[in-house]
C-alpha cells in the first residue's frame, strides 16, 4: 500500500481536481502496484516506453502523452494514447491532425505553453498558443480537440515566482476559453509533485505526478 497515493488522490477529490500519475522510467509491476490501488490514468514521456507499458498493461489504463513529440512517432500514438498534452508546435499539431483523419479518429490533445523562465522547456509561446486557438475555430484542425493547456513553472524554491508563472497561465486559459467558445477546451494541466498544491490554489484541475507517487526516479 502506498500511502504517498491515497494522501495524493484524497486531496484530489476534495480539490477537484484529476490525477495524472507519471510512471516514466517506472516499470510495469510498479505501475501495476499503484492501479491495483485504483488508479487509471497515467503519464509517460517517451513513446517506445508508453507504448511498451500499453501492451503489457490492463486495457482500461487512460494513457497521456506528456513529453516532447517528434511529428514522425505521432502515428504510433494516435489510436493509444486519450490525450497528447504536450502539443509545442503548429507542425506537430498539423502532424496529429493528419494521422487522425487517417484513423477517423478525434485527437484530443493540449497545447502546451512555455511558462518558466528557464529556455530548456519545451513549448508555445502566448502568442503562439493563442493563433493555433484562433485557428482551431477556422476549417483546420477538423480531427484534433483542443481541450486545454499544460504547463510547467520554473524549478525554484521561490513559490511566489512559481505562483505568479500559474496564474498568468490561468489567466491566459480564461482568456481562450471566451475565444475558443467550446465547452471541450476546459482542462489546465499544471503541478506537478514539488508544486502541485500551489498550482491547485491557482486554478489548476489536472496534476501530473511522478516522484510523490512512486518514489524518486533513477534516469
Ligand atoms: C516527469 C514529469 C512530471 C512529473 O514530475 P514529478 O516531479 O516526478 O512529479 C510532470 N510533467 C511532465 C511533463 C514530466 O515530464
């Protein structure tokens, strides 16, 4: 019994808020461990090891794409995978629209928006994010949903700067809602373990956690 999980789903509840659990570099008997406590969506960052984990795993596992996609791996993804979050380009996002339409499926994806101060994170920028949106609304994009955005705030131990990074994440996602006028573009994914509950207090309603739920990660 991992009891990290049960103080981790008990506050989701009462925040409302969704758990994505991160099991990167986590093997399948792990990750095993932690749905037989019932949890059912989880996250990976690499495909050759989410797909892996889809093939070894129960069939009733809600997969997430987290990390850095290449637009060449997009076709393995699109029929296993419920969301692709981490949507940092408008090629990427024209990639999965095509292999969608090929599969007569709707992709549900976020458009992940680069928030820290740190240049290594991937992602759109505001501006960037906010044509693709506006795009979304015109005749492309048919087999993509996009349901929301991600987001990951400067690694520091100045929770002010890491609060301040949410909230105009926050405010930006409201700003889109009005924009984008579609009840599906509701989820904001941020927090993750070392900063998740300052992003549940700025609004977030999907956290991805790695490390409070499965213990330090070796890679
Ligand atoms: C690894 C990862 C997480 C989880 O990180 P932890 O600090 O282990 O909770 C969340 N989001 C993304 C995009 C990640 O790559």
């Amino acid at each position: 019994m991992n009891s990290k999980y049960s103080e981790i789903t008990a506050y989701c509840r009462k925040h409302g808020v969704k758990l994505v659990a991160v099991s990167k570099t986590k093997t399948p008997a792990e990750v095993l461990e932690v749905y037989q406590q019932g949890q059912r969506c989880f996250g990976e960052n690499k495909v050759q090891e989410l797909l892996q984990k889809h093939e070894a795993l129960p069939s009733d596992i809600e997969w997430h794409m987290i990390g850095h996609l290449q637009s060449n791996k997009v076709k393995q993804l699109v029929t296993v995978v419920s969301l692709i979050q981490s949507v940092d380009s408008r090629k990427l996002l024209l990639e999965i629209d095509k292999e969608a339409k090929k599969k007569e499926q709707i992709m549900k994806v976020l458009l992940q928006v680069h928030i820290a101060e740190e240049e290594t994170k991937f992602g759109l920028s505001y501006a960037e994010a906010q044509a693709l949106i506006r795009d979304s609304g015109q005749n492309i994009f048919q087999n993509v949903a996009i349901c929301g955005l991600m987001g990951m705030a400067t690694l520091t131990d100045n929770d002010a700067q890491i609060s301040n990074e949410f909230r105009k994440l926050k405010t930006f996602f409201e700003a889109m809602k009005v924009v984008k006028q579609d009840p599906e573009f509701k989820i904001l994914s941020i927090g993750m373990s070392s900063d998740y509950r300052i992003a549940v207090e700025e609004g977030s309603n999907m956290i991805r956690i790695g490390t409070a739920i499965f213990g330090r990660r070796s890679a």
